[in-house]
C-alpha cells in the first residue's frame, strides 16, 4: 500500500472519530453518583439506567438497560462490581452488576424496599437499609455470595444513607431528617449524623444542629456531608409574607468536612443553586456532586471543577404524545381568514382547521403552548400571525403575545396582576382586557406592540363585563353594587357609560 493510501485512510479514520464525538450528547442531569475507590471513574443514574464515565469527564457508558428504574449504584471496594437498586420486579430489590456491564443478578428478594448504599471493607458484603410495613428501618449487611443477612440496627425514628468505614468497623448515618427534596429545612427534625460502632454496638451522635446532614461519606479521610450554616428566611403563617430571599452562601447547602467531634469546614462556597449527590472516593481523595444538572469533582482543599459528561443518547419512551380532545375546549375565537380555530383545553391553547383535510392526521389539532402552569382565552392578532393569552409562568394571570410562526410568547402586561376579558377594539387597532388589582380596571394595548393604557379605573372590581360603541368613542361596562343584597350572588348591578 502506498503512502498517499494509507494517508487517505488516516484521513478517513479521523473523520470517523469526529463525526462520532459530534453525535454525542452532552449528559445533563445525573443523579446518584458514586466514585470508585481509586476515584477514576464514576458511577451515577441518568434516564433510569446505571452509567459509567471518567471521573475527569468524557464518554459515558450505559451498563444497565431495563425499562424499570435502576439508581444508587455503589462500588465495590476493588472497583469491580457495582450494586443498585431497581424496581424490575415491582419493589426496590439489589442488583449487581459488572463495573463494565454485563447481565445484572438480584441478590434480595424482600416484599419491602431494599436500598444499597455501601460496600463492606470485605468486598462481598453490602450495607442496606430495609424498610418495613410498619415503617419502620433496619440497617442490614448482606453478604453478595451466600445471600446471608445480618441486622445491625433498627430505629423507629427515619435513618438513611448508612456508609461502612473503609475500616469496616464502623457505620455512618443519618438519623432524623426530611428527605433530600428538602436539603434548606431548619428545625428539630433535621437529619443528625450519628456512628455505629459494629464490635460494640454503641451508636453516637457525631453532629445535630437544626440543619440537614445529606448524602453523608466516610472515607479514611474523615467524613463529608452536605448541609448549611446559616438559617433561611422563612414565614410560620400562609398569611405572611416572608418577601424576596437572598441565599447566603451560609444558607445554601454546601459541601463541608466534618471531623469525629462535630465541627465542620466548609469546601465549597455556593450561593443560591446547593450541592446535591455528593460521593466520595474510598480514600478521601477526590469528591463529586451534583449541582444545577451539572457534574463536579472536588479535592479537598481545592476549588470545584465541572466536569463535562458525553453519551450517545436515545430516548427511552416515546417523547411524542398523541391526546384525544373530546371535552373542555372554551375560549374559542376564528382565525381572521376563517380557516382555524384557536381556543384552550388542558390549560393550553390549540388551533385546529375549520375544514377537514385529507391523510390520516386531518383531524390534529396543534398545540401552541406547553406551559407546565395555565394558558388560557386565546384570541388572535388582527393578521392572523399571532395569539394573545393569559398565563401564570411569571406568577399572576398576565396578558402574553404568542408568535406563531416561532412559537416565542412574550408578556404584554405590565403589571404583576391577573387579567381577563379579552377582546379586541371595533377598529382592530388595540387589544382590550380588565386588570385586577390596586390599579384594577380597563386596558387596551396596541396589538402592534406598545405599553398598555388604562381607558376605565376601576382598582379591586371583581369581573367587568364590557363592551366599546361600534365607533370606539365609548365603552359601557356592568359593575356589581356591593351591598346590595344579603348574599353576593343576590347582588345588583349598574350599567356605566364612558367616553374614551
């Protein structure tokens, strides 16, 4: 083969290789992690499955595939195997797998919940916690080859996250606690961190200061922990308001070490968005946590490095959804040309055709919205290329401007006070709505953009019922006469005319 071959091959391989990195996915959102003992690699759970990437970053490998979930894989000591919960067979049972892959086996066959969190020093024992019907949760060992369990405590009070000593003499826990949703939780039942001497059977609080204790490591380095300092604004009634917060650095869930006699120093210095899933290599050495969808690694005494985690990623369900609408579409209004119709259903607003088309989808309605919140009364621009609305994704029931062709909403309203009542203007030029709130009444906006102009004042009316002269010189508008009858529902009205 001549040089000039074998260049054109180099060159093709490398183009290979490229297009290959290019159909990689950057991997957002792992949970669980685990960091092998040596702190090369690291085990975490992403779309229900276990996956193992460099702990520096880089390709990540899938190594279970099931369509129940697996999460809280656990390293062995020798970093060859990895335990996991998972759900195929109905309740949390542990699996364990190949640190490469291959087929998992089931190691628990409880009716309850069975959940791994840490290899024994032995390297073929597992630490678990197992939850029974009467609520209540013991830590157990469970020895990989024989299948034999040993319990080791029980307590009536929630435990958690029970990690044995590289030693193996001892066990790390929480005691107490809400669960990690709540990591800003201030209060008597705040997660503790207690040991459990294995040769003694004595357990000892290591540390209990009204703030939660997650996701807690021993390592022969010492143990680590994410929990606060400092207390966060709260309020005690819902009548109370407790105004806009400012997370501290002191007030936002941090990795921090802690030493045998409670006394912690903090690791890492964020403010606002807490670590999450923290893991830690058997020797202390390196640490990893989750933080806004993000991968970091941490040696202790250093500063928080983002690591940047790749797959080649497919989806594991179906991400397009096909839903009949056979009721509870309101708030219809015709597209300016006739052909449409734009109304909301499901807090949602759709269009679909006046006239059946042809092929197997010319009866689909298009969705326009896929607000988690409410998007409602839908009505179209005078041009038919947009839809005003209403929706609550900033708070209050504001008024939006949808574009149609890029799907884009932008808010209209200028204020943080719901609107309703929407209609346009006899010449088309403005939109009209009602406001409520302190600066309550009638507005209209130019539907070619512009700030809105309050035409009638009416501060905290309830519903306004109005309608403008066919020559929009005057608006005329029905208002509830409050005390006019013994119940609100048996209340008068007055009808009032305004010049505009």
């Amino acid at each position: 083969m001549s040089m000039k071959s074998v260049r054109r091959l180099g060159i093709f391989a490398l183009a290979l290789v490229a297009s290959s990195t290019a159909l990689a996915d950057e991997l957002i959102g792992a949970r669980w992690l685990s960091l092998s003992p040596d702190g090369s690699r690291l085990a975490f759970s992403y779309q229900g499955d276990i996956w193992v990437a460099p702990a520096s970053g880089g390709k990540a490998v899938r190594i279970t595939d099931n369509i129940e979930m697996d999460d809280r894989p656990v390293w062995s000591p020798d970093g060859s195997k990895i335990a996991f919960q998972s759900d195929r067979f109905g309740n949390f049972d542990v699996f364990v797998v190949g640190a490469d892959g291959g087929k998992p086996k089931r190691v628990t066959w409880f009716s309850g919940n069975d959940v791994p969190y840490s290899w024994d020093a032995d390297g073929k024992s597992i630490t678990l916690i197992r939850t029974f019907d009467n609520g209540y949760r013991s830590v157990v060992t469970l020895d990989t080859e024989t299948l034999g369990l040993k319990s080791l405590f029980s307590d009536q009070m929630p435990i958690d996250a029970p990690q044995a000593s590289p030693e193996g003499d001892k066990v790390l826990y929480g005691r107490f606690g809400f669960p990690w949703q709540r990591p800003r939780y201030q209060g008597s039942a705040a997660e503790q961190l207690w040991l459990f001497d294995k040769k003694t059977g004595k357990r000892t609080e290591v540390r209990s200061n009204g703030y939660q204790h997650l996701w807690p490591n021993i390592t022969k380095s010492g143990i680590y922990a994410i929990t606060m300092t400092d207390p966060v604004a709260s309020s005690s009634t819902l009548t109370k308001s407790v105004g806009k917060v400012t997370f501290t650095v002191g007030g936002t869930p941090n990795v921090y070490k802690i030493d045998a006699k409670g006394s912690a120093k903090r690791l890492t210095n964020f403010a606002g968005d807490g670590a999450r899933f923290l893991a830690a290599s058997r020797d202390g050495s390196l640490l990893a946590f989750e933080r806004d969808g993000s991968v970091y690694t941490l040696k202790p005494g250093g500063e928080p490095v983002k690591v940047t985690l790749t797959a080649n990623l497919d989806d594991k369900i179906s991400t397009e959804e096909n839903v009949v609408l056979t009721e509870g579409a309101e708030a219809a209004t015709l597209s300016p040309d006739g052909s449409t119709i734009v109304f909301s259903a499901g807090s949602e607003i759709w269009s679909v055709p006046v006239k059946k088309g042809e092929g197997p989808n010319r009866d689909d309605a298009v969705r326009w919205s896929e607000w988690e919140g409410v998007d409602s009364a839908p009505i179209y621009t005078p041009d038919g290329k947009g839809v005003f609305f209403t929706s609550d994704r900033e708070g209050a029931l504001m008024l939006y401007r949808l574009d149609l062709a890029t799907k884009k909403a932008v808010r209209v309203s200028t204020e943080s006070a719901s609107v309703e009542n929407l209609q346009l203007t006899p010449d088309r030029k403005s939109l009209a709505y009602q406001q409520y709130g302190p600066n309550g009444g009638i507005y209209t906006v130019p539907v070619e953009g512009g700030k809105p102009t309050q035409v009638v004042k009416r501060p905290g009316r309830a519903n306004l019922e109005y309608s403008f002269s066919p020559d929009g010189k005057y608006v005329a508008f029905v208002e509830i006469l409050e005390g006019s009858g013994l119940y609100y529902w048996d209340s008068g009205n007055n009808v009032f005319v305004q010049e505009l």
